[in-house]
C-alpha cells in the first residue's frame, strides 16, 4: 500500500467526520417551526405503534 493513499483516506474520513459535527450542532441550534413546538399535545395516534409520540408509549 502507499502511504499517500493511506493519509488521503484519513484525511476524507477526518473532512467527514468534522462535517457531520458542525451540522449536528447547527441543527441543534435551530429553533423548531412555529407549530410543532409540542407534537405530544395534539398527537390522536395514527396506528404507527413505533412513532415516539404516540399516546400508547406515554399511559
């Protein structure tokens, strides 16, 4: 294997890495839309037993 091959690939993973923590932290900073503040309060339950707000998972 070259070496050069071998830094490159550390590098792109290290690029990748870096940019998927400034986006994690940039989504956390933003403010949820007007309206979906709080889901749980107007959540019917839709039949999706998985979803995290369905009222079957808060009794």
């Amino acid at each position: 294997m070259d070496i050069g091959n071998i830094l490159m690939a550390v590098l792109v993973f290290g690029v990748m890495v870096c940019v998927y923590i400034f986006l994690y932290l940039m989504n956390k900073k933003t403010p949820k839309p007007e309206g979906c503040e709080d889901l749980r309060a107007d959540c019917s339950g839709c039949k999706d037993f998985a979803c995290a707000n369905h009222p079957s998972h808060h009794e």
